[in-house]
C-alpha cells in the first residue's frame, strides 16, 4: 500500500510498539484518530504529533481522521456524510484505514517531482489536486472547468494580464531623470499577484536541515510556501484544493463560511467579502451566522442556514427538507454566473473556457472585449447559457425571496454593468486622447499600457471602481457601491482624467 | 378578521386538512409556530413553506410566531419580554392568533396600492410603518421624529443633497472635448443613495409569471426590493422597519447588534461602524459579545451586556438591575444627539425637525449653516435643549465610566468638532477662491457645486475626513481619526486644493 | 492594609452590615465576588455596584475577583492559573483578600499625585503599572524594554516624529493668500496620535461634582480619559496595563484574541489586523476560533487553539501537551522581531533600545537609517541578536509548519524589506529632487520635511504602503500587499511623484 523501502515488521506488534511509544511521549490521542489510522500513518504520527502539534490536532478534527473508508462507504449517504466520496471511485487499497499522513503525502510518487526519501518512506510535501482525485474524481473535474484552476496560466500566460502584475510589482528606478520600471522577480512575484494565483511550484536539488530529530535531507521547493489557486504542482496538475479546504482539517464548515473567500475577495480589485459584510446577508451571518450549521450535509436553506454565505450561492449543494436537491454542488463557480463581473476593462459574458489565454479580440488583443467596449463573441457564453446560469442563481435566491424580488434584483445589476461599462469607455476614451496627443506612450508606442500615470489611473478606473460598483449591485451591498469605492469614485476619476489631459493639452500651461 | 373572497371552511376542520397536508408534504414543523398561527396564515404557509423555506424557518424563530397575542398580552411584562406591546394597542380581531404572513400581509388592503388577488386573498408584498404601527404604535411615532423616516424625502427634495447625489452617480461623456454629466436613471439612485435612503415604491400594473404552483399575477413593483430607511411606500408611508428589524425573524438581538446599523454606516461618508470596531467598546464587542445576552428585556448593563453597541448608546431601554428604568428607549435616534456631525458641509446643533427640507440659511440655501459656517440657529436645537440630549448620552455612559471619565471624553468631541469645522472653513475659502478666479463653476454660475474636481476635493474634505475625524472622537476610536480617514487626510486635502488652485492662478503655469 | 482616616469597625460586623445593605440595594452577588473581597473594597461596591454597574459586573467575571491571592498562591501552578503570580511577589498585606477596587486603586497614595479624598479613602483615579508591579513585577519589567512603553515620549521628544504628528494634526489657515499650520492643541493630539501613544495624565486641582450620591470632590485630570501604551501617569510611570488587560475584567482572552491589537494596529500606517484578516491565519481564527479556548494556562497550539493571533506569534507562552515551554512569554515584543518594519522611512534591524530618543544617524538627525537607508548600526541590534530573536519567532510558526515552508516564508518577507526599501530610496530621491529645485521646503530650509504635497506623497509612501506591503510578506496575508495599499500603491505613487517633479520643473508648463 504505501512506497517503503525498510523490511515492514508484523502490523499488529508494530501498532502496540506505536503505541507504547506515543504513551511514552506523554500524549493522549484521541482514540479514534489513534484506532483507524495505517500503520504507515501511525509512523509518522509518532514524530510529527510532537513536532508539528498544531498539524497533528487539526487532522484529528479531520473528517479524514474519523473512520477507516471501509466503514465510511458502509454507511448509507446521509448518515457518512461526506458528500459525492463513492464507492467506485475509492481505491481498495486505501479502504482499510482512515485518510492519514501517508495516504496522501506517499500517493502517486513517480508522477512528484518534489518526491523524496523520508525515513524510509517516499514522501512528497505538495499534495496536489491529482492526489485529491484519487477519492474526489468528480470535484476535481468541475475544479479543472474552474477558472479559478487556471489562474496562474491566464495571468502569465496572457501578455496584457501579465504587463498589468509586471506594472504594479516592478521596482522602479531613476535613470538621467527618467523613470525606469524593471521586471518584478519571482520572489516579488510569488509575494503578491501569484500569491493567490498560484506559483510555480519547483525542486532545486536537496538540502540537508538540522531537525529536532537529527539532520535531515529535504528537498529545495521555488515558489514555496504556497497555495494559490491555480498553483502549477511538481506533478504538473494545476491548482490547490487546500487554498479553500484548509490543511490539516479540510473543513468543510471551513470554506462554506467567507472567511476563506475573503483571503483573496477582498482588495480593491474584487472587494466581494467587503460588499457581503455590508449587505443584510452579511449583517445576518454577523449577527447569527453563529447558531447556524455550516457543517450539515444535506444541507436545508432555512432548517441549518439562516442567510446566505458565498459558498451558498456559488458552490454548494441545497437541498429542500425533504431531501430533493435544489441547488447541485459545483467547484465550477461560473455555472452559476452568466456575468464576467471583473471587467478587463469590460464587464462581459462568462468565457466559454477557464483558459482565457486564447482569447483574442478583434485588435488582435487578448481580451474578452474591444477597447470600446464590444465584446469577443465567439469566446463567450450566448445569451441561452447566460440564462441557464442565471436560472440556477435565482435558484437560490428564491429559498427566501419571492419573484418580483429577484426579478427587481437582477435588473438592477443588468443596469449597473451597462452604466459602468459606458463610465469605463469615457475613462478609455480620455486615455485615446492623452495617447494620440502622446500624453503618454500607449498601444501604438508597444509601451505598458499600464505604467504612466494616466494609464494607472485608467487601472482604477475599472479594476477597482466599475468592478466595486458591480459588486456591490450584485450581492445587494449597495452602500459599497456609493462612497466606499463606486459610483463616487467613478465620477471623480473621470473628472480627474478629463483635468489631466486637459491641462496637458493647453498650450500655455495655465489652468 | 381577514379578506378572503372565497366560502370559508369550519375552522377546525380546515386546521386538520391543513395539518394534514403539511404532514403529506414530509414537513416537521415547530409545533408552537403552529399552533399559534391563524387559519389564513396556516393556509400562506402550506406553500410558502416549501416555496420560500427560508422565510418559513425565519419566520418560526421570530417572537411573531411563538404564540398567540392573547397569550402574551395576559403575562406580566418582564416574563412576556415583548417590549412596550400593550392590551390597548393591540386590535381585539388579532389576538387569537400569533403574528403570521396573513397578519401583516392582509392589513389595511385598501391602503396599499400594492394589494393584488393571491389566492383568494387580498394580499400587499410591501409591508409597511402603518401596518405595524396596529400593533407598535408608539414606535412608529418615534420613528416619524427621527432623521432616518425622511431620508428619502430630504435627499430627494432637497436640490443641494440631490445636486450631490448626482455629481455622485450621473453618467459622464464626452462631448466635443467636454464632459458632460447627465442625470442619473431611477435605477442607478435605487442601486446608490437610495438603497439606504429609501426609494419610492410604486405599482405599474400586474405581470404573470410562471412559479413552482403555477402561473399566477403579481403586480409589478417599481423600486423595488428596497429596504431603505425613508422608503415611500405604496400605502404612503415612510420607512421601513425592517432596515432594521429585518425579515422575517424581525430579532431584537440582530438590530441590537452593530452589524445591522453597518450596512449603511460604513462608507467613508459615515464610517460609524468602522470607527465602532477601532474602539475598546468594538474590541470588547468582538472578544467576548458572543457571551452577552442581545435578547434579554429588560436589559441591564453588566447583567446582560459587557460593552455597548450601537443600539445601546444611541436607541435601547436599559434599566437597572432592580428595574428602574436607567435610560427611556427610543426610535428617534437624535433624542440622544446634541451635534448632527455628519456636517454639509459643517457640523451643528440638530435640526429641530427630521424634515429638513424646510431649512434655509441667511444666503437662501437649504444648508443649516452658512458657507462660512454660522449656523442656521432658528432651525436647530438651542443650547438647553443640547444640554438635555447629552445628559441621556451621559447616562449611559455613566453605567461603566466615572463622571470625570465621561467629561473628558465629551470635552474631546466637542474640540473635534470646532478644529474640523475650522478646517472645513479653510477648505471652503480655497473653494470659494477657485470660484471667484474662474477656475471651477460653482454657486454664482448656476453649476452644480459638487462636479469639478476642486469641488470634489472639498466635497471629500468634509463629507469624508470631517466626519470621519468627528465620528473617531465621539466613539472613542481615536486611531481612526488619525491615518485612516482622518486629520493626516484633512490636512494633506488642504494642501493639495492649494496646490491646485495656486498652480492654476499663476501666469506661466510653471511649478 | 489601607489608607483610612476614619475609624474602623470590627471586621466581621461590617461585612455584615455591608452585605444587609446590598441586599437592601436588592442585588444579587456573585458570592464568591462577594466572599473574597476586602472590607474596603466592600466599602467602595456598595456604592459602585449601583452608580458604575458595567465596572462591577466587569471586575466579578475577572480572575482578580475570584478568591483570596492567599488560596490562589497555595494551589500549584497549573491548577490556579495565574500565570507568573508568584509568592515571593504578593506582599504579605494583600493577601488575605481577592482584588478588588481598593487592592489597586489606593496603592502607593503618597506617589500618585492624583490621590484624592474619597468617602474617608485616599483613592488614586489612573492605575498605574508601578501598582500593577506590586504582584505583577516580571511583566512591568518585561514591558519597560518593550518600544511600546516608551511610545509617547518616543513620538514626543524625537523633532522629526513630532514634527510628522504636527503635520498630520496641526490647524491650517490662509494667510494673504499663503498657506500656515500651526501647532495642534494638547487636545488634539490626545484625540489623534497619543491616543495611542500615550497622554501624560496631570493633575490641575479639584472640582466638585454633583454626583448621584451627593456632591463630591475630584481631581480634575488633564490628558484623561486615556489608556495608550506609552502613557506618562500621575506616579511618574510609563505605560497603561490597561491599554491590552482592559478594565475591569483584565481578561487574558481579550488580550491573546486579535481585536485587542486592532485598536492601533489596523490603520494605513500599521495595518496588521487588517493584513491578518486577510491571511489563512485570520481566516481560521474568524472560521472556526470561537470553539478554541483563550483563556487555557498552559496554553498548548494544537489542543487550545488551532491558529496563531498576534499574542500566539509575539507574546504569548506555549507549551507542549506534556508540559514543556516551547516558547516563553514576554511583554516586550521585540523579543521576536529581528526587523523593525515600520520604517520612518526605511525599514531596520530593531532598536537596541526601547528610548528611540538616544539614535542619531551619520547625518546628526534623529533617525535609525541615513535618508539614503543605510543603518545607523551603532544603535541597532547586530546580526546574531537578529538571528536569537528570527529562532524565535520561527518556533512558534514550526508549531504548524515544517522547516521548508518556514524558511520560504521568511525568505520572502527578507525580499520584501529589500525592495520596499529600495523603492523608498527612490522616492526619497524623487523629494530630494523636489528640494534641490526649491520646490517644496525642505530640510535645509529648516522646514517641515512632511507638511509640502510632495512630502506628504513621500510620507504616504513609507509610512503607508511601503508599511503596508512588509506587513502583508510578514504576517501571510500577501493579498493585502497587492491592490489594498501594498505594490500598486508603490507603483503608482512613485510615478505621481516623478510626474509632480517633472512637470513644476519644465520652463513652459506644458504637459
């Protein structure tokens, strides 16, 4: 079962020694956690629960911890109570144990780069989306139609995207009175945008670390620490179950609540957990989002949830008293959304791939929308798909809100994209100006169109104040969308760019 | 008792059926919820039980549902715990049952423009002051004197305020090299300002759509959903309860706690909530609020609560903990407020009345205080009556603080409020400068005085630093005050307004 | 025991008396608040249990008011739970009761010059950590190194700091057209910075003061309220225990739990509650915190809490589940920190010494870098004191995490003190410029360095985002370093800065 390279003495003596020698440590296990744990589990056990305590007591919160899969897949569907696991995709061969240390840190070694020699055993530290599959086929398919899945890709690989990260990160410098801006390095890199994009996660040879336990060889990881969504694996999978399943407990109740959105939806740029905290959802979840059951499967809108959170409307499975589903489970967020919301520069209809690298607009540019606003057609879902997704949403909305509602709802939004999108053309078309008056080196020039300042003040333009005022129409947090960072921000930036090039324009400077 | 168009069954017998049906549904319902609530009721929820299953389960948890009025109203107060509910208010035709989706849907019909044909019933979705004043009558007063009941009619009527709102919200385009800036849609002001304000809810006529039971007519609401706290309603009231006591738990504890008064005193304008959370109040709120007691009546300093919220300063009974009554409830919020902090442009004494559209200074405008800064002392509250209002706030603070304390503290605010207003003052002579010199287009031009970028400038001076600077000292979240939005902001704006008007005023435009 | 002046009965007889006469007041006692207490103290809750209800019902949920000191010090440690209270520390006379109002309140009268006669007792208003020293001297000393115990005469006494504080508070005015600040008042300083930083609490005479128990005499306290860290009391010591162990409960969870620190720590400036809010840290701590246990001593990562706050990271002592301390508590947080982030303007290695008032760099001003960043080394700690303190902290984070993913962190946040740092220094080079051409006043004009536009972009650009982003490499919560006023702020304020040079320096003005 597990990858080890010493002679294996006889399980039952060897769970006895195991024991006596965690007895020894003083340490009282959770019998549970004790009982259904491998062998091979149990060995790591016996150094890690004392040298990395914080690991070892979140795992025996785990459901992982509880039960040997055996028993769990015995069970009848509500009572285990752990989702879509099914018994045809659960390997024999990790059946008789619970999920430990070793069941998922020794899967698949030949497929890890990052795979090394560890007491004996073929331990890799990245688990990664490909190990998740092993007993999660089916979340990690939806993860892979996920945009979210190619995060990393679509902002390096995507030359627009990627000359916006190189614009905010890279240290600048004066050179004979002019302003130099040089690439970020990887480092800066993986400290900011990638941070929740995801890295690059790669092996620089080995390197040997005095331990509490002795010296020891460990591999050198680059792009480490690490769990972006989109983070390419030394397996070559993409992205990082744990950025929202939070290693070692994987909590369900964990990424249902919005705190664990919020590590990434909550700048400026996509101010979503802010906008929730101001809408009477959020003030709901507050102020009693304590008495409700985030870890209850089914779980019943109204019976175990009194309002909802972001897993609630873009992930989670609901399910009426009775048992129906209502809402179906998906890691696919945008099968429920007929709207791109953050706009680049353009709000538009939902890409039809996670991959957006092959996007191309009528420019030629990789963009999902004209610099005037129209959008790439062919790489985005029609209105029929649109309505499809819609439909789902309203499914949710209608547990606790009649028709006229959310119809009234989503009219307002509707109308909050188009407004902003004319807003974000003016704002490009005061930029046109200030590059054809060469104001400052723009499309033509092959320049960053994101490093002068005019142009930085066009980033803001849409990246933080059209897609905060979106936001805000969206999830029904409208005073965001006033004087936090919308519709007054909106109005001054324009103003301020008008001033801008205006000034510059004038030929004698004065005014 | 309620209005019903079709023949009506014995009550028993339908109670059975209905029981009956429910039970047929696979539901388990609270048997108190049930078995208080009316025959109508019970034939709203045998739907709307499985339609709108959050409203259903809110609805079970609120105090409405629990039992019949006839039953609370016989108990003593302190047991029944139902606040200033009284046998005199309450009509004799509601007290056999509890407060149901009939109760208060199906009130006054002739009233409501919104009332449509719902299955037999003359039902209203709006749900209005009037409506609940049947049994809150005395609320409902209180809340008819405070600022908040004319929030939409102030903002809407006063041209200054509107004129603000606009430069906020209104579409801006190009137009020959000038910017121009159109009035914004009805629904931009719903989806902005008036999501808090309120908006007017209207009816235009009856649309049929197609709902899980099938196709049925609903009328079409304009401005709508709206919450806002001087909503104008189709029954020609103002305000909405449930900003606050929100659908449909309508909880004490959720209004009592500082989340429901967040949702539209956060932004930079009134950044209350924010301010709040920076203080040792907030602080305490947030460490251990979890174990105070939000639900109890009475409710006593100490006992109940361990640091204040929102509510407690500024609305709630507390009383002692032999039952004197330590400080009077209150819905109109200024009963407890000497100074309106939230200056426009300058800090004052409170306006004698909500209605401040009847306000004018000496120049003709519809401000309490000159541009200058004088106020407009005929309008506001005079000094005893100042005296009278901070000595209810004192009151509560005297429960944790000693007098000197709570002097101190006063004397901070009081100083606060004459340097910001100072400040304003040196912020509105630049103003004043960039008008007279022809810079910007204000008051003498006929212009809006909120659309050029110097007057945007001055209006973030006092709309957001002023008062966020104000509000940091009157909550005791000093540090707010500071580097967030506060005297570093209010200094660093009067620099640069002059720098904007001084650079502008010279001959060369140079430096 | 205590400073009486009139005569005093027999003890048992008073306490009974006492105990009648609150019973008379009709209240309820916790007994063991009640049994515990001193006869003065006794004294002191007749009234106050009535007139300050919120302070007495703080004081009977605090550890002080639970038992006799004398059976707190008989138990063994584990057991009682106090922590570092030691039996050598507790004098003699405070023994025989628990803490109450008079135990501290009336400690060392003749060196606190605001004693005051009151109701037969010399009570002292401000508690002080000379009288918290009285059984708590470990702490006070541990606290006397710590930067926090020196931040108001840090911030008061160094002319460039002070000269920042009158930039950010000082009243602005035109005068002929010229723009002047003065220096703000005492008030508005202790409204703004020293808020935090501490006031200094004098004494100017007495008033009388109509109370709810008759008129009465008090000292009239200037700087008062006030609870910053750095606070100068009327007994001529430094600090305020109160500041973290807030009145009247001196809760350790309070202190250990995150909202604590937030009260000066999550503004712009130093924005670390923010930056922890947005890391998987703050993220678990707001999940799932509520089931971990703030209170447990020993306190043991993995069995009472599943995720580090800012006590965890940088005060608190953990222990291992056997008993062993791991890491040992201290009150002067720099026992952890190898760098001193907050950079005015660049970031360092920490202070050798808590009185920043002694450091002058090369260029004699009062600063720990040349304005070019190079250390004034003589007055920082040296590499193997950075290297004791890094091994510090890094212990706490191997709690959780393995030596690799520690090291990277680390490695990470190093990158970022050195590219922050290094666009400072070409910011600093942009106002240098600005200087050199007479474009803002600045240090060789023996000006303000910080109240020009250019400067306060300079400032803004250290003491904000440059903050900002070490803050976010630091604590994980990279996002907040990206967007939210971290990297693209750096950016952007570099190139407004460069444009602000350029265009003043141009001979036509135009562009």
């Amino acid at each position: 079962m597990y990858i080890r390279e010493s002679p294996r003495e006889a399980s039952g003596c060897m769970r006895c020694d195991l024991r006596l020698l965690v007895a020894a440590l003083g340490v009282v296990w959770g019998s549970a956690a004790c009982d259904a744990a491998s062998d091979t589990t149990l060995q790591c056990l016996v150094c890690h629960e004392t040298v990395t305590p914080g690991v070892f007591h979140d795992w025996t919160a785990s459901r992982h911890a509880k039960r040997a899969l055996a028993e769990v897949l015995a069970e009848p569907e509500p009572s285990r109570r752990f989702g879509r696991l099914s018994a045809t995709d659960v390997p024999e061969s990790l059946r008789a144990a619970s999920v430990g240390c070793a069941e998922c840190h020794t899967l698949n070694p030949e497929k890890h780069a990052d795979t090394f020699d560890h007491n004996g055993f073929k331990v890799h530290t990245v688990v990664t989306p490909d190990d998740c599959a092993t007993c999660h086929p089916v979340e990690r398919e939806e993860y892979a139609r996920n945009l979210m899945s190619h995060a990393k890709t679509n902002l390096e690989a995507n030359p627009v995207y990627h000359s916006l990260a190189d614009a905010a990160n890279g240290p600048q410098r004066l050179e004979g009175g002019r302003l130099v801006q040089d690439r970020p390095s990887a480092m800066t890199e993986a400290d900011s945008c990638f941070a929740c994009h995801g890295t690059t996660v790669g092996v620089e040879g080995t390197r040997s670390r005095n331990t509490e336990l002795g010296e020891m060889d460990f591999p050198v990881l680059t792009g480490w620490p690490n769990q972006g969504v989109g983070r390419v694996n030394p397996d070559g999978s993409a992205g990082a179950c744990t950025a929202c399943h939070t290693r070692h407990r994987f909590s369900m109740a964990v990424a249902r609540q919005p705190y664990t959105c919020s590590q990434c939806h909550q700048g400026p740029d996509v101010p979503a957990y802010k906008v929730y905290m101001a809408s009477k959802h959020g003030n709901l979840y507050a102020s009693h989002g304590n008495t409700d059951d985030y870890d209850a499967l089914p779980w019943v809108p109204g019976r175990h949830i009194s309002t909802p959170t972001c897993a609630v409307c873009h992930a989670s499975m609901l399910s009426s008293p009775d048992g129906r589903v209502l809402s179906e489970r998906t890691h696919a967020y945008s099968d429920r959304l007929p709207w791109r919301l953050m706009g680049l520069p353009y709000a538009h209809a939902h890409p039809k791939s996670p991959d957006t690298t092959i996007i191309r607009n009528q420019a030629g540019l990789p963009l999902a929308t004209e610099l005037t606003g129209e959008p790439a057609s062919e790489f985005l879902i029609g209105p029929e798909e649109q309505a499809v997704r819609l439909g789902r949403m309203r499914q949710v909305c209608l547990n606790c809100h009649a028709g006229g509602w959310v119809g009234g709802h989503f009219a307002k939004l509707d109308h909050a994209i188009e407004t902003t999108n004319q807003s974000t053309l003016t704002a490009t078309q005061l930029l046109l100006q200030a590059w054809d008056s060469g104001l400052a080196n723009g499309l033509a020039a092959g320049a960053s169109v994101f490093d002068d300042e005019i142009e930085r003040m066009w980033v803001e333009h849409w990246l933080f104040y059209a897609n905060s005022t979106r936001l805000a129409a969206a999830m029904a947090g409208a005073d965001y969308g006033v004087f936090a960072d919308g519709r007054w921000q909106l109005s001054r930036n324009i103003e301020a760019m008008h001033q801008w090039v205006d000034r510059r324009q004038r030929p004698t400077g004065g005014q």
